[in-house]
C-alpha cells in the first residue's frame, strides 16, 4: 500500500513522502480499514519534528484519525461498514488498523472528508470541555483558537449542549468566522483584552485553551468563581507562575489531558459516550463538520505546510484514493 513516511526521520513539512509499506494485520479485537480520507491535526506536526512519539505499539506512521470502509469483520462491525475511528497512529496510509471499539459510524449525511475530521476533535473537545471542564447547559466557555479544528467543534459541541460561547482568534476575519460558527461573542485576541471582554459579558465557567504562556492570568482574570481551565496544548509556552491565593479565592480548577496515551479502554470508554452524546448533535445538524481544504494522500506535505500556516478555518484532510 501507499502510506506517508518521514524522510531522515523527523524534519520540516518537506520532510514527508509517499512509501510503499505492507498492509497492517489486524490482531483480535482489531479493524482493518480502507481508509477513503484522513484528518491532519497538530499533533502530525510535533510528531514530524520529533517531539511526539507514539505510544508503545502504535505505528510510526503519522495519522490519529481516519474514515473509510470496514474489511472484514470484528464486534459489531461487518466488511464494507462505514466507519471513522480514533487511530493510536498510521491514518496516513491507503490501509489502518484501530481497536474495534475505536470505531464509529459515519452519520447518514456525511462523506468520508467531513468523517474524518471528527474523531481527533470530537474525543477532544469531550473528554476535554465535557468532563475535566463539567461545562453545563447555561454556563460560558471561553475558547481559544476558535477557527482551529479543535476551536470550531468546541464552539458547535458547547452550543449543542446549551451553553453560552466567548471565542478568541487572531485577525478580525477569524472573529468573524467564529460568529458564523455560532460563537455568542467572538474576540480578536490581536487586537482586544479577551479578559476584559469576557468579564464584561458576564465571565466565564470553562476555558479550553491551547495556548498556555501568558494567557494564564487573563484566563483566570476571566474565570467566575468556581471556574475551570483545561489545558489541551501549550503553543504559547508550556510554563505558567500560578498565584495560589487567587486560585484559593476563586475556586478555581486547573485541569488538562492529552488523549492519545490513554489506554485502550478509556478511549472506548469514550467513544460510547460521544456515540450516545454527540452523534445524536450531528444528526441534528448542531454539529456539523467544518473541512477548510484537502489535500491528496501523495501531498501530505503540503497539507502540514497549509495547517502551519494558520490561515485554515476547520480541519484540513487528506484524500485516499
């Protein structure tokens, strides 16, 4: 089959070509997928630079969501299944295999490129705002990176489950954008104190943020009693100066998680809760995924060069032919 290797190993987006490798086996409890589409995330990208190994088992290959066709058959699922799945690495390949209960399936109005761009985000933003952050109907997020494909689900899941939205974003453009995803207030983090704009709307419960570094205090600054930062990445600097009393006074909670170690069991955990929470969300129509551009398998690079560059809006995805 044609999958995307890493060229020396690690490198920049350059760095990624078309390999021939042998299609993977799946062992018991396992899917072989065709893949038809793969998302691409930010994580691909540490992981290109070296900096994000896979967990012990997982392919090397690059790839943490895909959608495409079930071969063969295993647990619920039968030989010609439509499925996207949470893979633990190797989406970017003609072939991936993932714990059978990894899997879901693709609701009736979506096509493989919308499928694929749900799994990584979805799981995320769940595990992420719905659990460690508690966000509730009637209480306020406060996102970052609103137009990312993390930012764009959370902004849809949060409004599904009737929760008010502050996003931010970088350009008055993407603050537009996040409006139109059905943001309640949109920021231009470029421009305006997000703080002194969340406070000013009455403050908020949750913050999901992927920024860290010196957004640590304006989020707090934000945060009503009670409140909850969850971290899922640190683009802006990993390391935060937390001033114990203010968190004392507020009540507040600082939390965070990466989804990709959790162990086979946790994710299937998970994937039965979003099947019974969100999926009935996109069936609705609530949530709908937000493609900005694809790419051929073949032009991975370009797909990583593209996301670097910030301009997206929604996911970016690869094509498998």
């Amino acid at each position: 089959m044609t999958a995307v290797g890493i060229e020396g190993g690690k490198g920049p987006a350059e760095a990624l070509k078309p390999v021939r490798a042998p299609v993977p086996q799946p062992k018991a409890g396992e899917v072989l997928i065709r893949v038809r589409a793969a998302g691409v995330n930010r994580p691909d990208i540490v992981q290109r630079n070296g900096f994000y190994p896979p967990p012990p088992g997982a392919p090397e290959t690059l790839g943490l969501e895909v959608a495409g066709e079930v071969v063969g058959a295993e647990g619920r699922w039968r030989a010609g299944d439509r499925v996207c799945a949470l893979l633990g690495g190797g989406g970017y390949a003609q072939y991936a295999v993932c714990d059978a209960r990894h899997a879901l399936p693709i609701p009736a109005d979506l096509d493989f490129v919308q499928a694929a761009g749900l799994p990584e985000t979805v799981f995320t933003v769940y595990a992420n705002v719905f659990e460690h952050g508690g966000l509730k109907a009637g209480e306020t997020l406060l996102v970052h990176g609103a137009t990312s494909g993390i930012g764009v689900t959370a902004i849809q899941m949060a409004k599904a489950a009737g929760a008010k939205v502050i996003a931010t974003a970088r350009g008055a453009e993407k603050a537009k954008a996040a409006l139109a995803l059905g943001a309640d207030l949109a920021v231009d983090a470029a421009a305006e104190d997000f703080a002194q704009a969340a406070k000013d709307a009455g403050g908020v419960d949750v913050v999901l943020d992927m920024v860290g570094g010196d957004y640590f205090p304006k989020n707090l600054d934000a945060l009503k009693t009670g409140g909850r930062i969850v971290y899922i990445a640190a683009q802006g600097g990993g390391e935060i100066t937390v001033p114990v009393f203010r968190i004392m006074q507020k009540r507040a909670v600082i939390t965070g998680s990466t989804l990709r170690p959790r162990d086979a069991d946790e994710k299937a955990r998970l994937a039965a809760e979003i099947e019974r929470v969100v999926w009935p969300w996109i069936a609705a129509g609530k949530v709908k995924p937000q493609v900005d551009r694809t790419f051929p398998l073949a032009r991975a690079a370009e797909a990583h060069a593209w996301l670097e560059g910030g301009a997206h809006v929604g996911k970016v995805v690869l094509t498998v032919d």
